[in-house]
C-alpha cells in the first residue's frame, strides 16, 4: 500500500480503539453501518427514478412518432400539446436529479465526519484521491452527466414545438 493512502485511510490511533471494550464504539460502527445502507438505498431510489424518466420520455417520444407516421386526426394539436407535457417532465427529472445530488452531497458530509471518529477513513481517502472534485480528470460529478439527459429532452420537445407551430398563422396574426 502507498505510505500515502496508507496515512490516509489510518488517521487515527487504532491502537486505542481495538482495546476498547466501550459498547459505545460498537454503537457508532452499527449506526455508521445503517447509515451506509440508506445511502446506497438512496442511490438505487435515485437509478430507478432516472429509469422512470427516461422510459417515460422515450414513450412520449415513441407515441408522436407514431401519430407522425399514423396521420392521426388532430394530429396537429397533439403535436402542440404532448411537447409541453414532456417539457413539464423534463423539467420534474432535472429538478429531481438536482435535489438527489444536494442529498448525497449532505450524505458524504455526515459519513466524512463520522469517519473523523472512527479508525479508519475509506470514503475520505477517496475523495482524496478523486482530486475532491476539482480536478475533472481525476474525477466528474454523475449528476453533471445525468442533467445533461432530461435537458436534452427539453430541447427536443421545444425543437418539436417549433417545427409544429402553425408559422404561416402566426405570422400573418402578427403583420396584420
């Protein structure tokens, strides 16, 4: 093992809490265990959502393809009404992906300290070695990528929108 990460990982006096008897410890490392369970729980809530969207966007996406192909009666107005739903969608996604990121930024704060107090430091010393999340090479956010996604969408709706919008109407409601 590296001298560094070695120092890393073994910050405190492990000594001392191996020869502790405290139950106290043993409550802490149980909690701390618990902790990291909601966490990855958290993460699973957060892939399945990210599911939810995307296959809810992509069926949005599927079904005005198949109106486009359908000529479907009243065609015109789905074309002007469905972008905005999807747009509402995207939006509801981004926001969520935005609060999931605040929660686990919270969650690695509570679990950093928590560390302070125990033997070992496996999460610190990642972040360490991540560069802490400001060095793009060592490290880039998954939430970054993940915004980029229901963003995407939106432009795409709004793109949709634009190419349905009766321009020849409009601009003459508007030279008038």
């Amino acid at each position: 093992m590296e001298p560094e990460i070695d120092n890393l990982l073994f910050t405190r006096n492990n000594d001392k809490i191996r020869e502790s008897k405290d139950p106290y410890v043993d409550y802490c490392l149980e909690q701390y265990r618990i902790y990291l369970h909601v966490f990855n729980s958290t993460n699973e809530r957060r892939q399945k959502s990210n599911e939810f969207f995307l296959g809810l966007n992509t069926a949005i996406i599927g079904i005005l393809g198949y109106v486009e192909t359908k000529s479907l009666p009243n065609s015109n107005m789905i074309f002007l009404l469905v972008p905005f739903v999807g747009i509402s969608i995207a939006y509801c996604w981004y926001k969520i992906i935005k609060s999931y990121r605040q929660l686990n930024k919270a969650k690695f704060q509570v679990i950093h300290t928590v560390e302070q107090k125990l033997p070992i430091t496996l999460f610190e010393t990642e972040w360490h070695l991540l560069g802490k999340g400001k060095d793009r090479k060592k490290y880039n956010p998954l939430s970054e990528t993940e915004k980029l996604i229901p963003l995407t969408f939106i432009l795409l709706y709004v793109v949709i929108l634009a190419v349905s919008l009766p321009w020849d109407s409009i601009l003459g409601f508007l030279t008038k």
